[in-house]
C-alpha cells in the first residue's frame, strides 16, 4: 500500500470498519438520532444514554457507511462512555480541527480518545471525506439536542 | 481539428454511420484529440472512467468556442450589426447538425436548453400542465434518474396526476409487458431512460414508444446515457419527446436538448417568459414565437451550443455505430476482468448494455473504493447515482460504477483491475 493509503486507512480505522464496537440498539436510549449522508447514502442510526448527573453512560448505533465514517461512529462511542455532554462538544472540535487541517488544540482532551482522532485525521488529505469521519459527531449533536427517545431529525 | 485527429470522412444528410471507415477502431489516435487525458494522477496515468457523469472535452470542441468567442460572439437574434447575424447563423446551424445527427424530421423540433433536466421539466411544466388533469396517470420505470421521476412528482403535487412504476428484473432489464400491464385509459405517458445510468441496460426503447403509440399516449426518452453510446434515430425509435445533456456527449456542460414532435411542440405553452420568445410585447397581451423560440426565453448559451455542435461534428466523423462497437468491445472485456476478481459483484446484468458496469466489492464499501482507485490514477463514480429508487430496490447504499467512453482502452480497464486488487489488498 502506498504511504498516503496507509495513512488514511490505518489498522485501526481498517478494525473499526470491519468489527465496528458498540453496534447494537440501547433500549433505554434518552436521546436518539438519525444521521444521513445524502452524498454517498451513509446511514447511522445513533442511541445516547445520559445520567441524570449529565454522564453519557452508554453509546451505540446501527447503519450503514464506508470504513471511514463506520469506523469513525466505532471509536466515538467507545470514547464517550464516562464524558459529559461538555466533554464530548471539546472532542468533537478537537476531530473537527484536526480532519480539516486546522490547529487542533489537545490540552485537557482524554489521551486515549486523542490518539483515536490523530488516526482518523488522515482525512484531511481528502476534502470530500471529512463529512465521512464527521458523520457519526454531527449526529451526536442532534442526538443530544433531542429530548423525546426516539427523533428522526 | 488537429493534424493528428482522425481520418476526415464527412457523413452527408443519411448517410451518417454509412461511411467508409478504417476497419480498426483507432483509439490512441482519437485520446490525442483529448488534451486532459494526457496527464497523470497521483503518479498514473489518469484512467477516465466516470464518463457516465460527463464526457471529456476534444480540442476541435475547445478550439470551435475558443474560436467563436474569439471572431463571432454577439448576442443573437438581436443585433442589426453583421456580428450579431454571423453568431446567429452559427447558433441556428447547430440545429441542423442536432436534426442530423437524431434524424429529427424537422429543425424546429430542436428546443436548446441547458440540459436534459431542463429539458424534462419543460415538457412536465408545459404539456404537462396544458394536457393533464388531476387522476391522469404517468409510467416511469424503477430505474429512473432523479431527473426523470422528480419533475413528475412535481407535477403529481401541483395538479394530482398518478405516478406509476414498471418494475425491473432481477438482471435490470425493463420488460415491455411490465409497461404495457400498468396502461390504463388514464395513462398519458411513459417517460424512460434510453440507457440506464447505473445498470447499463439498453430499454427495448421502440418496442415501448409501439405499445404507447398504439393507445395514444405520449413518450419521452431520457437519451443523456444513449446518446453519447449509440446511434440515435428518434424517427426509427418512434418517441415524440428525446433530451439529452451536451457534456455527456463530448460537449460543454449547459447546453442540453429537448427534441419534440413537431405537432407536440405547436400544442405546448411557452415554459419561461422573457426576451427571445415573444413576438409582440405590450402591457395588455404578449404573443408568443412559435416553436422552438418560444421555449427559449432570454440569451441562451450561445458559445456552448456551438461547443455541442463541435461535438456532434466529431463524433460523427468517427461514427456513433463504431463508437458503439468500440465500447461494446470495452464492456465485454471490463466484464471479464471483473468478474474474476474475487468478491466483487457486477451489479446489472442485463443482455443488452451499454458503456457502463456497476459493481460491489465484499467488505468494501464503494466510496473506499473511490478513493483507493482515485490513488491508482482511476476515475470512477461511487454513490448512489441520482437514482435513490433504484439503489433501494436493489438493496444497495451505493455501488462503484465505471463508464466508458470513445477514448477507454483496454489499458484503463487495466489500471481499474490493479486498483481493485488494492482494493483487496487492503481490505480483503
């Protein structure tokens, strides 16, 4: 594989498209949202529980997408468990900096959770799939805007 | 043309694809005629395989609008100055050479537009509204492009007419029984894809416009996949409405074609009102122009569609019926190469296609594909194609569609197999 390849398609990004984590319903969701991407016809159907502390206890979704914005919905939800909604608006302009090749600052951030987003910002080389790895967040946002369990958008 | 283009053979009136032409079918010799097609992406030579979305530019194009923005441009229909009159004279002889090139019967049956969307929404907003009446009944079939199911729907919102689907086989083949099952005593017209733009599949396009013609109803073709593969005769197919779009067809974008029976066109209100398609202008009453100026309202593209009668003009001088042959020869081979690759699955499978394969790779989606093969030097389309519909019955978000065009060789069929197997490679 060239460089460049392997810098968009990472191990880890290639593990997450294939065995994507927390792909699965929460059936005591509070927040819920449909994400579409009209462009390629990716789909992510995303579930959100949230304490009543404003902890996001659990994450999952369903869909269907290419290995980046699967991937991408994969590691969201594995490094949101234990964030507060604060938290996880901080990650995701720190994954909107960075897929778009702007200063990304890290201070603060979740190392780990750091580390996940450095690997998928190999988008930045391509313009048309940021939306690809921005995907899943954006439906994060409409999800956590969403009080009734169940929202289409 | 340039020195190195092809062998002059000029078609007279009828005798269009009946030239004496050179038995092989020169390719390398034709690329030359492209300049962009001799660069390279990413460190490979660019494999253009996204014709389906648009057609390459061939420097006589490039050169006619350089040269008519250079010596004759002026408004049309306008001026008194002999400016004015040399670009209308060229403006107006890109009708004949469209009325040649369709084998249209009359001049006035060529309506320019700025592409086969225009051209559908015309026909929906103007016949369309003038002939039909709530509970009449439109066929489509479940191949459509966007273009050719929206204006309908359109018109379903403004005036209540019935939209009716024909189905597809599994293969993504349209049967005219289907067709003929869904025609009731309210159908009014049955509006198709002469090619599909993702299956690749030729509709039996005459057998169709014979059974709607036998019952009085009205045809429109979308030809923007047929037109730049196939000979196009609209007197011998027997439809009273054919569109197409002038970049699929090796000419500029925004310059499309609406061509309409003469007597359809005379019955139909004018579309858009402004300059250019009226006769008499006062506050009380306007007249209008007859067809086809009357669906011509205010300054078209002028450079563009002489830019599409330089297209026209070069791929005539090829020969539609050896481009055919040629990308046939292509489609057989880019068949056989694919379906080799393990995992992968041409989607459309059709007896009868035309310049395009479809195709899924197991574990990989189409736009992973898309950029892998975008590495490799290879241009593809992946998505959905503007036919949601479609991609839904066939259970698919997306598919990896390669199209081809006069100008793919064997060598991009090539380079779109080592990209695939990269494909593969990477996630195999």
């Amino acid at each position: 594989m060239t460089d460049d390849l392997r810098d968009l398609y990472q191990d880890l990004i290639l593990d997450h498209g294939k065995r994507p984590r927390n792909f699965r319903a929460i059936d005591n969701a509070n927040h819920h949202a449909l994400g579409h991407n009209p462009l390629c016809g990716d789909k992510i159907d995303l579930f959100v529980a949230v304490d009543e502390a404003g902890i996001i206890q659990d994450v999952a979704f369903q869909g269907s997408g290419c290995a980046i914005s699967v991937a991408s919905a994969s590691m969201m939800t594995e490094m949101l468990k234990g964030k507060t909604e604060a938290e996880a608006a901080k990650l995701f302009d720190y994954l909107h900096h960075s897929c778009t090749g702007k200063p990304a600052d890290e201070t603060g951030l979740d190392e780990d959770a750091v580390d996940r987003i450095k690997a998928l910002a190999g988008v930045r080389d391509y313009p048309i799939r940021v939306k690809c790895a921005t995907l899943a967040w954006h439906t994060l946002q409409s999800a956590l805007k969403s009080k009734a369990k169940v929202s289409t958008e | 043309m340039n020195e190195s283009a092809s062998p002059v053979c000029y078609a007279a009136e009828g005798e269009m694809f009946a030239c004496a032409a050179p038995t092989r079918f020169a390719v390398d010799q034709y690329r030359k005629d492209f300049p962009i097609l001799a660069q390279s992406i990413n460190g490979h030579p660019l494999a253009y395989l996204d014709n389906g979305a648009s057609a390459q530019k061939p420097r006589m194009v490039i050169e006619a609008m350089t040269r008519f923005m250079e010596n004759d441009y002026a408004n049309i229909h306008r001026g008194v100055y002999q400016l004015s009159q040399k670009a209308t004279d060229k403006y107006e002889a890109v009708r004949g050479i469209v009325r040649r090139f369709i084998n249209a019967e009359y001049e006035d049956e060529i309506v320019f537009t700025h592409g086969a969307t225009e051209s559908i929404n015309l026909v929906a907003q103007t016949w369309g509204r003038k002939f039909l009446n709530s509970g009449d009944e439109i066929i489509i079939t479940a191949l459509e492009h966007h273009a050719n199911i929206v204006p309908w729907q359109m018109l379903r919102e403004q005036i209540g007419i019935v939209l009716k689907i024909a189905p597809i086989t599994p293969q993504g083949e349209v049967r005219v029984e289907d067709i003929k099952a869904l025609i009731t005593p309210r159908t009014k017209l049955i509006g198709f894809a002469h090619v599909s733009n993702v299956l690749g599949t030729i509709l039996p396009v005459a057998d169709i416009c014979a059974i709607a013609r036998a019952s009085n109803i009205v045809t429109l073709v979308d030809g923007c996949q047929g037109i730049c593969h196939l000979p196009v005769d609209v007197r011998a197919l027997g439809c009273d409405f054919y569109v197409f779009s002038g970049h699929k067809l090796y000419g500029p974008n925004g310059i499309g074609i609406l061509y309409g029976r003469r007597d359809i066109l005379a019955s139909m209100p004018p579309y858009q009102g402004g300059g250019d398609m009226i006769e008499s202008v006062t506050f009380e009453k306007t007249t209008y122009k007859e067809a086809p100026h009357r669906f011509e309202a205010g300054t078209p593209p002028i450079t563009e569609t002489i830019g599409l009668g330089a297209a026209i003009e070069y791929v005539s001088t090829i020969g539609m019926a050896r481009i055919a042959r040629h990308e046939d020869e292509i489609l057989v081979y880019a068949s056989e190469k694919l379906s080799a690759i393990d995992g992968l699955k041409i989607i459309g499978t059709a007896p009868h296609k035309s310049g395009i394969v479809s195709f899924t790779m197991k574990d990989a989606h189409p736009h992973d594909i898309g950029t892998i093969l975008d590495k490799c030097g290879v241009a593809i389309r992946a998505g959905h194609h503007c036919a949601q519909p479609l991609m839904e019955h066939l259970g698919l978000a997306a598919t990896a569609r390669a199209s081809f065009g006069l100008y793919t060789m064997r060598e991009d069929i090539d380079a779109l197999v080592v990209g695939l197997e990269k494909v593969r490679e990477i996630f195999g």
